[in-house]
C-alpha cells in the first residue's frame, strides 16, 4: 500500500530512504550505512538542481522540484543539520568525529536544496546558531567548497546581518585559509561588511538623511564587522598580496572564447574553484603516480592539463574581483585613515600598477559571458565587473586623500617638482611627505595609464550583458575613469597636478567628449564637467587652450547647450568659470592675463552680468528645500558663490533686485526669493552642524568659510530696510509663502 501512495504522490521513494537514514544515524552508530543512503538521494537531488540551474531561475516554478520538496516536507533537511551538529552537542570529553566524505555529502544535499526551494534557505538563514557552525566546517580544506557555497547562499536570504564575532576563534580561522581560500572567503565577507542599499545614497534627500543621523548614532552591524575583521592579524597585508599576485600569461588573443559554453549556465565562482580543486589533486596524484586504471581511462592528461589557461586566468579574476570589493568597502568606512595606512604600506598600488596591462585593462574584453555579480542586477563578465572593481578602489583611494600622490612613479614626481619650481610655487604639502618608497615603478604610474585608456575608451563604451540579453552601457567604467581624476585634482587646486594633465592633452580630450563625440549620458557629462572645471579653475593656461580648441562659434554654442541641458551636472564647472574670472579680473598687471581675458570667448560670456543673471536664476529654480540631496546642493553653493563675488564688489541689492524682477515678469512674486530664503535656512541648518565638513566648500572656492556664513546671515538678515537682505525684496502679503515647511 505504502508503495501505491509513494507512486501516486510522485515521492519516488524518498520518505523510505529518508526513514533508513534517520534509523541508520543514531547517535552511536557507525554512520556508513546512513552514508549508504545519504549516497542514493544526494544522487536523486544533485540531478534536480542540475536542472533547476539550467533553466532560467525566473521561470522556474518551486512546483516543478518535487524531489527536493518531499525531502524537506519529510524532515530530511532538520535531520541533516542534526547529523552535522550533532559533534559540537555531545558531552563526551572525546568528540565523535565524521567522516568528511559524509559532511561534504550532507552538505551538498542542503545546497542543492537551497538552489531548487527558497523556503529551505530561509529557514536555515534563521537558525544562527546553524550559520555560526558552518564557519567553523571551513578549517577543513576537504569541505571548504561545499561550506562556503552554502554559507553564501544562506546569507544572501539572511535578514538580520550576521555578527562576525560571534564565529568561534574567527582569527584562526581566517589565519588556517590558503590564499584560494581566503579570497573565496571573502565572497562571504563582501555581505557582512557592506551597508544594505547603499548603492542609490545620492538620491536620498538631504532633510531624510539628517533625520536619519539622529536616529543611528551607534555603528550599524556592518561597521561593527569590519572592524573584527581589521582586528585579524595580518588580514589586510594577506589581501593585498592577493589583489596584487601575477597570474601567468594568457594564450592567444580571444582566449575568454573557450570559455563560451561554460558561462552559459555557470553562476558560481565555487564551481570554477571545484574544478581548480580536482585540477591540482589529479596533479598531484599523477606525479605521485596514483592515477587508477578507471581514472586514466576518464582523461588520458591530468585535467589539470586539459583546463585552458583561459579558465585559470578567468577564476583568478573572479577571486581578485571580490578581494578588491572588500578592500573597498573597508576603504569608504569609518577605519578609512587605518586602512589607507595600511594600503599604501603593503604597496597595493604599485602591485595593481604592475598587473595594470597584463590583467586589468588588456585590449580584448569579451563581452558575451556573465558571473555571479555584487549586485543581483548586473552581470557583467568577470573582465569588466574587474574594471569596476578596480576603478571603484582606486576613487575611494585618492578620494579628497593626501596619498593620492602614490598613482605616480618617481619621475612623475620630479616632473610635478619641476613644474612647481618653474612656476615659483612652494610644492604641495601632500607631494612632500610623499613617501618615495611606496609609489610606482616602472615607465608610468597607474595615473597615466589610466589616463592612457581613457583617451582609447570611446566616450560611451558598451558591452553586451548576457544575463538580461540587452545592451548595457557599461558608462561606468569611463565615468570611474573621469572621476578617478576628478577625485585626484579635487581638494585645494594645485596647479601642479593641473599642468600635469594638461601636457597629457586631457583638456582637448574632454572638450572632444563634449562638443563633438555626441554623448548624451548624462552621468559620463557630469564627470567630464566636474573634471573640466577642476582642470581649468584658476589656471589661465587652461583657459588659453580652452579657446584654441573651441574655435568658431559653433562649437561654443554646442558647449553652451551641453551645459545648459542639466544645471545640476554642469554647476560645478559654471562655479569654477566664475571664481576664476574674478581671480583674473584682480591680476590686470599680468600680461599673459590680460590677453587672454579679452580673447577667450567662454570669459568674455560670464563677464556679461545678464549671463551670469540667468544662471543665478535658474541655479535657485530648479531646487527648493524638499527635493535637496547630495547630488543637487551644490547648485545652492554655486548660487551662493556668484552673490558672494557680487558682495565683495557691494553689488548684492543689485542682484537681489535683478530676482525680484524676474519674478514679478514670470507672474510668481515672492516664489523665487521665499523659496531662496528658505534654501539658506536650510544651508546654515546644514553646514553649520558640528558634524558637517566645511573644509571642502572652503578648499573649492578658495573663500574663507567665515565668509559664506556672514553672507548668508546678512541675506537672511531680519530688518526689511537692509538692501542686502532678501526679505527687504519681498512684498509683505507674498512673505513667509511657504514658512511652515522647514518647522519640525
């Protein structure tokens, strides 16, 4: 009868093995027949998600996995956990120890339950004292693919993050990893260390994010992890040598075209790992002349042999991949200064320098094949999801950081000393404590190769993305690349690094970007403005070539449409013209100076105060209190910078009233001055917070801070006779429109 039913539920007799396996695995039992049995229905599940891997995971309905259903409906999946366990639960002083074929076995079975029915990840995701234990499975090297693939299938569904100290003797642990292990380790790691969403920050208003603040001022879980990970000895150094070993050459230019039927269903780095695994064993074994007569007749080479080297190339990529994201991470968090320390002293940037055109930016990229990426989102191939990688570490390196300067070699330096020297300016401070021993060999730093590629990249660089079978942009590889100069040429402007670049025609090749490669991406324009802007802030000679480049007047019309089809990309770039006609305007006993001043059309443009009217205008138009992020602040600072430059030559009630009239033109009295007053209000709520940097707006501008706060008191001074503050231009019955808004 049992049997009829069995046939009828379609539970291809799982319950009876389930039912010898769990009398067969008492606690005092020998356990080989329950391994017997484990055997046959690890082979009945191993098949199913075999399939359920094939297939497209979307389509795939739970219905369709009978196997791994009627094994977890039946309690195999609590009797494994138990039989796992159950060493770490015995009194005895002598603990039982288990077979490790059997472990890998049990683990395997959970995995492939994992991948066909989501509910089963949930519910050992929910069990932390089953997820704690698994760690401690990993100093078995036998079973360490099998621990680490469930590991990070369990996480990725866990909802509270895991605290990791609360992993039995952790640093041991980390210190027992070969380096494959530790890279792979750090697949898991790269979720308990990073911040949940912290991908769409910039779109986040400024008023949520302050609330926010106040709410969390004790470190989140993510932040308590990394530091337990910086606790680890010898942690970072042993990631560095990862990220930065050499991996031997590649044959043959399309080598990631063997690769083709791999990628078609592969989504795991494990994989790979377990097919290196069986590589190097049967390696081994072979030289030690083990090889059985039925293993010969399975391959006549060591698979070793038969791998491509593509294949190794490729599986190095994916490990470097995850080492750099959690470098990464650990670079943006609250330990940055300990960690940038410890970089640059385990020489991670000269080693990234020497991969640079062997590994990370080899000229063919294929494009067609996808891995397991960070974000469920993109699956971009191991080369790109590398570049990115690579891209992101190096911003969040240089990033406003004095040790930026280590992306250099040795006669970059010199050469930036010379241009110092020629000009009459002391060196900056940063170029000075530079240690010489930690920058880059060989003919160029990474800087310049950088910029190399860059110029090679077309402006909108594409790459197939076979996961959702569409044609992704990849715009981010070259807007990592722009803003990787941005973040080097940002903090205090040092014309030093400007003459730099500019030797290296990084001017002409952003201009060709924006007047005549036809790009369109908004992202990609905002860092070639940025970049612009602080290649050319108070550098007279960047303005001179600025003019030899845009030359007739289409060109500058083109210009001028490009920045003025996104204020909120292009301010910053309009915030540097400004500040340096001013600057220029008080040096009329420099000749060079003057010529240029009444030759080049850009600052013959916002000399005209109509010009510099409308972008002040729109500037306040196009934000208001609600809609401020991090993202759209700066056009309030940039709007501020032009009235501060009008203060200091007494012309403020001037531009005060030039708003007032634009306002009763348009028909909106009082909207564009109350919702300006309100933007103020918000601005000295902002930046006069303890917390707040005002360094950067101080270093930007080349204004003292002291000076930004006095204007904003003085606009938003109370007495309606002052003709420099704004309630002084706003009729009494349009005051206070919109008052209550700010009020907590």
């Amino acid at each position: 009868r049992h049997n009829r039913k069995d046939k009828r539920a379609k539970w291809h007799g799982i319950p009876t093995l389930l039912q010898k396996l769990y009398e067969s695995s008492h606690p005092n039992s020998d356990l080989s027949h329950a391994h017997s049995f484990l055997k046959v229905l690890s082979s009945q599940l191993s098949m199913e998600a075999m399939s359920f891997v094939t297939e497209d995971r979307k389509t795939a309905q739970e219905s369709t996995f009978p196997n791994t259903h009627t094994f977890d409906l039946f309690g195999g999946v609590d009797l494994l956990v138990e039989i796992l366990m159950r060493p770490t639960l015995t009194m005895q002083k002598k603990k039982p120890k288990m077979n490790d074929d059997l472990v890998k076995d049990c683990l395997s079975v959970l995995y492939n339950c994992c991948i066909c029915t989501e509910e089963v990840t949930k519910s050992l995701a929910g069990r932390d004292d089953f997820v704690l234990f698994l760690f401690t499975l990993m100093t078995n090297k036998k079973t360490f693919l099998q621990t680490a693939t469930l590991i990070e299938d369990i996480l990725g569904v866990k909802k509270e993050m895991i605290q990791l100290e609360g992993i039995p003797n952790l640093s041991g642990l980390v210190q027992s990893f070969d380096q494959q292990q530790l890279a792979n380790f750090c697949r898991i790691l790269s979720v308990t260390i990073s911040e949940p969403d912290v991908g769409n920050d910039d779109k986040h208003t400024l008023l949520a994010k302050n609330a926010q603040q106040k709410r969390n001022a004790s470190p989140s879980r993510a932040e308590v992890n990394q530091v337990t990970l910086l606790n680890i000895p010898g942690f970072i150094e042993r990631l560095c040598k990862l990220a930065t070993r050499k991996v031997s050459e590649a044959t043959g230019a399309n080598f990631l075209q063997e690769l083709e039927d791999w990628y078609t269903w592969l989504d795991n780095a494990l994989v790979l790992d377990a097919l290196m695994q069986m590589a190097t064993e049967e390696a081994e074994q072979s030289s030690t002349g083990e090889t059985s007569s039925d293993e010969s007749s399975l391959a006549t080479s060591p698979l070793r042999h038969r791998l491509p080297q593509s294949m190794k190339i490729v599986h190095e990529i994916m490990y470097k991949v995850e080492v750099l994201y959690v470098l990464c991470v650990l670079l943006m968090g609250r330990q940055r200064n300990q960690v940038h320390k410890m970089l640059a002293e385990f020489r991670l940037i000269p080693g990234l320098n020497n991969l640079f055109d062997k590994l990370i930016w080899r000229k063919y990229t294929a494009s067609n094949h996808v891995v397991h990426g960070q974000n469920e989102n993109c699956d971009c191939s191991p080369e790109i999801s590398f570049k990115i990688q690579f891209l992101r570490l190096l911003q969040s390196f240089s990033d406003h950081h004095e040790n930026k300067y280590l992306l250099l070699n040795s006669q970059e330096l010199n050469e930036l000393s010379a241009i110092s020297m020629k000009a009459n300016i002391p060196e900056v401070e940063a170029l000075v404590n530079t240690d010489r021993s930690l920058v880059c060999d060989g003919k160029k730093g990474l800087l310049t190769r950088i910029l190399t590629v860059m110029k090679r990249e077309p402006p909108d660089s594409s790459f197939r993305c076979a996961s959702c079978r569409a044609k992704i942009v990849t715009q981010e590889i070259k807007m990592l690349t722009i803003s990787q100069y941005v973040s080097l040429v940002l903090g205090a402007t040092s014309y030093a690094d400007q003459m730099f670049l500019l030797k290296r025609g990084l001017l002409e090749h952003i201009l060709f970007c924006i007047i005549d490669s036809g790009c369109t991406s908004r992202d990609v324009l905002q860092s070639y403005f940025d970049l612009l802007g602080e290649l050319m802030k108070f550098n007279i000679d960047a303005f001179k070539r600025f003019n030899k480049y845009v030359n007739t007047p289409e060109k500058f019309q083109t210009f001028l449409t490009q920045i003025n089809s996104s204020l909120v990309d292009s301010n910053m770039l309009v915030r540097c013209i400004v500040l340096s006609l001013d600057r220029f305007e008080s040096q009329t006993e420099d000749v060079k100076v003057v010529e240029v001043l009444s030759e080049c059309c850009l600052l013959s443009y916002m000399a005209r105060v109509e010009n510099r009217l409308s972008f002040l205008f729109r500037l306040i138009n196009i934000i208001n209190v609600q809609t401020l992020t991090q993202e759209n602040v700066s056009c309030l600072n940039t709007s501020l910078v032009i009235l501060m430059l009008a203060r200091r030559k007494a012309k403020l009630p001037f531009y005060l009233n030039a708003l007032r009239e634009k306002e009763y033109a348009e028909k909106y009295p009082g909207c564009l001055l109350n919702n300006f007053h309100n933007l103020l209000r918000f601005w000295q709520r902002h930046y006069l917070n303890k917390d707040k940097d005002s360094t950067c707006l101080e270093n930007s501008s080349c204004i003292p801070f002291s000076y930004w706060k006095e204007t904003v008191s003085v606009l938003l001074g109370p007495d309606r006779t002052s003709p420099c503050a704004i309630a002084s231009y706003i009729d009494e019955p349009f005051m206070d429109l919109d008052r209550d808004l700010l009020e907590d």
